[in-house]
C-alpha cells in the first residue's frame, strides 16, 4: 500500500483526525480497510485469528487509553510499510491528565471522562487539571471515606449520573474475602451493592 491509501492513518497518529473519526472513515473505505485487514499481526492488537481493522473498529472511540492502543499499533504498521509520520502526543497527554486527576479509588469510564473533561474545558484551557480534578470529586460522592475495593474499582453510574457510596460491609457467604460496597441513587433512593471478592 502507499501513503496516500494510509493517509487517514498518518492523520490520526499526527493528532490531525480523532478516533471516532477514523473509525468511520476505515468503515467506509474500502480499500483502507483492505489495506489494514493486509498488515501481519501487530501484538498485541492483532493475531492470527483477530485482524488489525477488527481491533481498531471495535475500540471506545472516546477516551486515553484507546486513543493510546490505536496510536501504538497504527504507529507500528507505518513503520513496517516504511511511511513517515510525526507522532502527536495528544493521546499520552490525556492518558497523564487521567491518571494525574483520578483518585486511586476511581477508574472513571474513558467516555464518561471525556465527557467531564469537555465541560470543564468550556471555562478555559487554563487550570484545567485542578477545576477537572475538583469535578470529578463533586461528582463522584461518598458519604465518609471512599471504597477500598479488593480488585478495580467498580463505581456504578446510572443515567449518566455517579450513585453515591455510602459503605462497604464484609460479605461472609462467599468462600474468600469479599466485601459489599453500597451505593444509593441520590435521585431515585434505589440502593444498589456491588460485591467484590479476593
């Protein structure tokens, strides 16, 4: 393949085309998808029995860490078809912002992120990490501490909306450690428990 059928590719890894955006573009282009559903097994995006065009259609169009896995393998691809390119940092920078705003206690949905990171954004590019960091704590409520989850954390959202953690209790009808964590929906006053077990 040439650079100008893999010109959609160079956009994306030089921060030119978002995800979302090349996913569509791949999905309608026959002859990129032909030329991507072509590359040898790239791992660990790719296999034998999983083709590279397949990973990339199927990855949360939202988001650092997918933004970051396509980048890598689109990345790796060029390479091996010897098309130069620039790599952008647009995708590592979100995935440090991420990682820098988020407490230990949350892994917040990349979608979902993204989504409290535009609206942060529309206050203005500066003090971006604080004011993110800020809302992503008046969003995610707890009504002492947070939870201490025994594997990653699995914070319930419902319409779009965090339920709140009100406590973790331990569970002894399960063989091993286990603990419930409940959580309320402050709109409904449902309750809802997730159990997690070590």
């Amino acid at each position: 393949m040439n650079a100008e059928t893999d010109r959609p590719l160079i956009d994306f890894v030089e921060g030119e085309i978002s995800l979302h955006a090349l996913q569509k573009i791949i999905s309608q282009n026959k002859s990129l998808e032909e030329s991507i559903r072509s590359a040898p097994p790239i791992p660990p995006y790719s296999s034998l029995s999983e083709d590279l065009f397949d990973y990339l259609t199927q990855l949360s169009p939202e988001g650092s860490e997918s933004g970051i896995n396509a980048q890598d393998a689109i990345c790796q691809l060029l390479d091996l078809r010897g098309i130069n390119f620039k790599k952008s940092d647009i995708y590592e920078s979100l995935f440090n912002l991420k990682a820098k705003v988020e407490p230990k206690w949350l892994d917040i949905d990349d979608r979902y992120f993204m989504e409290i990171l535009n609206s942060v954004k529309k206050e203005g590019e500066k003090g971006v990490s604080g004011r993110l960091k800020k809302e992503i704590l008046s969003k995610f409520k707890y009504a002492d501490k947070p939870p201490k989850w025994l594997q990653s954390p699995q914070w319930p959202i419902r319409n779009n909306v965090p339920l709140k953690f009100l406590k973790q209790t331990k569970n002894n009808s399960l063989h091993d450690e286990a603990y419930d964590y409940i959580f309320i929906n402050e709109d409904t006053g449902e309750m809802e428990v997730v159990t997690q077990s070590a």
